[in-house]
C-alpha cells in the first residue's frame, strides 16, 4: 500500500485525511469516523480542521508501531 507523497509546507508532512486513513488501515471511512466520534482506543489522536477530521502522520507512525511492538517511528 502506498501513500501518496505531497510535498511538505516548512519540512512537515500535510495532514492525514479520513479517505487516506481508510486506505492506510483499509477500513471503510465510516469506520475512521466511527472511532472519532465514539472515542473508541484506537487509532491515533485525530481533530478536527474546520469541518474535516485530520490525524498526524507522525502519529499515525507511532501508534502502528505501538500496535506491532516496535519502537516509536
């Protein structure tokens, strides 16, 4: 699976969208939604932008490698 490489504004990388989140875990994003709005454990720390649900991809990274056993990417 692989993720699209936007070019980054000041050296970050641009936000996770909930349709990328979806392709990432590949999960429907209701599903992506779901864990937001439900507060469920899972998944990285994602808020809001205006009306759009946004996550970090560092933290993404980290919460992937916590899942899996590894060190914090």
């Amino acid at each position: 699976m692989s993720r699209k490489t936007l070019p980054r504004v000041d050296g970050r990388r641009p936000l996770a969208t909930v349709p990328e989140m979806a392709e990432h875990w590949q999960v429907p994003e209701k599903t992506v939604r779901d864990w937001h709005h439900r507060k469920v454990e899972f998944g990285p720390y994602m808020f809001r932008v205006g009306r759009y649900l946004r996550a970090r991809w560092d933290d993404i990274d980290r919460y992937d490698a916590a899942k899996v056993g590894g060190a914090a990417a």
